[in-house]
C-alpha cells in the first residue's frame, strides 16, 4: 500500500512509495478540472493522462455542484479503468479559507453558497479512496516549486493573480499555511482608502490586482465605457490590441499591484514570487509597472534579490496544483 506521510515539508528530492494513478480536481469560481495524472518519481513534468473541464455556475449551492462533478469523475474513472488503472486518491485545489487536514470549506470569496462544506468527508465516502484537499494558492506554490518557476528556490510566493488574488507562501522549502490554515489571504490587504470593493471593503489589494477587482476599476475609472458584460478576458484582448483606455486601466492595475508586491519583498524577503492567470496573459504590460514600484518602495537589497515573474506553467498550471494536495502525501 502506498504510505501516506502527513507534513508540510517539502523534500525536494522525491521518492514517490509506488508509481500512481490519482484525480485531481482544480475547483475555480469560473471553472472546474476533472483530471487523471501518474505521478512518477523525481519527475520534471507531471504526466497528465485525461482532462475534463465544466463550467462551475459558482451561485448554486454545493449539492448540486458536487453531483455535476461526480459526472465527470466518473467518467475520468471509468477512462482510467478501460486502460487497466485504479486511481488510488483523489486530490482537490480549491479557495478558502479551508481546515486543511480536515477537508473543510469553511468559506470561499468566489463560491458564495459553499460553506462548511466537508469536501474531503463526501469525496472519501463516495468513492472510497483517501481525499486531500489544498488551498488553491498553496497548490499552486507547491505546483510551481516542483515544476515551475520556483524549482531550485527555497523561498517562494506564488499568487493566483486570477478571478480572486490569494497567495501561497514556502519559506525554507516548506509550505506556510498558518495557525488556521488561511496564511495567504493577501488580498484582503488594505493598499488605497478607495477603490474597486473586494472582500467587502474598498481599496483592498484583490480589488486592484485581480481579474474580478480590474474590471470593477475599468467601469469606476471610464463610467459608460465598457458594458455591462465586461469581462476579464475581454479587458485583456482590447489591451492587447492596443486600446488606450484598457491599456490605462491594466497600468493602474500593475501599479496597484507592485504597491503590494514591496510589502510582501520587505517583510518576507523571498527569492521569486510568482504570479498566476494575469500575469501569464498580459506578461510585461501588467508586470512592469508592478517591478518598478518595487525597485522604488522596497529595499534595494531584498528588491535585488527577488525575480518577479509569470508562472512557468502557464495554463497549466491549475492542472498541476490540482494534484499537490495528494503529492505532497505521497512523497517521502
């Protein structure tokens, strides 16, 4: 049987007990990843062998989400056992605030009708395997740790930089997740006395540097620009075709954002931190601005010896995390 080590450290020189199949689900506020991945000792690519995707309609409550889910990974399951595999776990990505070991969704910004969802207990009891579940930003930490942008470092801040901003920290090589497993919750952080309202306040650091707060700035800064249907994904097509008031808007972002970025470099002195969804699709038009706040607030030394950078990943980098809740189990 397959031991399952209980820690948060990280031993960068894997063992896997046995070559595996398991689950992963990456749950987002938009979309959900059904996936099946082999995890193979000391490998440098996770090898993801099946992949469904469903939208997550995050208003409905949890039942009938979850039923929706258990469609498709019993389809993954079915896939998996056509070509001779059991998946021996299952492994969950997803926002919190969670209690971790426990499995429990206590509260997530983006899926307003899950709370105190005991996500572990109903996936364990319905399939009949051993459920980890991770807080998305750690996931992705850990993801980018092992096969991203953070392999060789010791000290990394990954942030999710998608619909919502949440952070995952590793210092030393270990994950950091706090006394109530909810270290992280960056963008709850105050930057501006205004601003577009996340977490329930204006000005909060989610609000300036995170897909959902970036289209709230477009219609607070341009009023009777955009539509009603602004989306994230349509604020960052027209600013990569050049238009001036996306382009304004994405700036103020960036800027907003390296506001953040200098407190995170000054307090924590990390080696790279690494930056999701956004960062990825709009690269040095976001970025730049954020790097130069930074080498003028932060403190020249702990600047100089942070890289900050988009995730290596890329698009795949929620297929990955999907899978750490479970990986970092079965390592020894």
């Amino acid at each position: 049987m397959t031991s399952i080590v209980r820690t948060t450290s990280i031993v960068r020189t894997t063992s896997i007990v046995r070559t595996t199949s398991i689950i992963g689900l990456d749950i987002g506020g938009t979309k959900t990843a059904i996936l099946e991945a082999t995890l193979e000792p000391g490998a440098a690519q996770l090898p993801i062998l099946q992949r469904r995707e469903i939208l997550t309609h995050a208003q409905d409550p949890f039942p009938i989400t979850f039923e929706r889910v258990c469609v498709e990974i019993n389809a993954v399951l079915a896939e998996a056992k056509r070509n001779g595999r059991t998946p021996s776990a299952l492994s969950v990505s997803i926002g919190g605030p969670l209690k971790i070991e426990e499995g429990i969704i206590l509260r997530t910004n983006h899926l307003p009708n899950w709370e105190n969802v005991r996500l572990k207990d109903v996936l364990t009891e319905r399939y009949g395997v051993p459920c980890y579940i991770e807080h998305d930003g750690n996931a992705g930490a850990l993801a980018e740790f092992y096969f991203g942008a953070g392999r060789g470092a010791q000290n990394v801040i990954f942030l999710t930089a998608g619909t919502g901003l949440g952070a995952g920290l590793i210092f030393n090589g270990k994950i950091y997740r706090g006394t109530t497993d909810a270290a992280g919750e960056v963008g709850h952080i105050r930057i501006a006395e205004d601003g577009p309202v996340e977490y329930a306040k204006a000005g909060s650091w989610e609000g300036y540097a995170s897909g959902s707060g970036m289209v709230k700035l477009a219609r607070m800064r341009q009023p009777g620009r955009w539509p009603d249907s602004l989306t994230t994904r349509d604020l960052i097509q027209q600013a990569l075709a050049g238009d001036a008031d996306a382009l304004a808007v994405v700036h103020e972002s960036g800027v907003n954002l390296g506001k953040g970025l200098a407190v995170l470099v000054d307090v924590l002195n990390p080696e790279v931190i690494v930056l999701g969804s956004l960062a990825v699709a709009l690269g040095d038009l976001w970025l730049e601005p954020a790097r130069e706040v930074v080498r003028r607030e932060a403190i020249g030394i702990l600047a100089d010896a942070c890289r900050i950078v988009p995730s290596a990943l890329g698009p795949k980098i929620g297929d990955v995390a999907a899978f750490m809740a479970a990986y970092t189990r079965l390592i020894s």
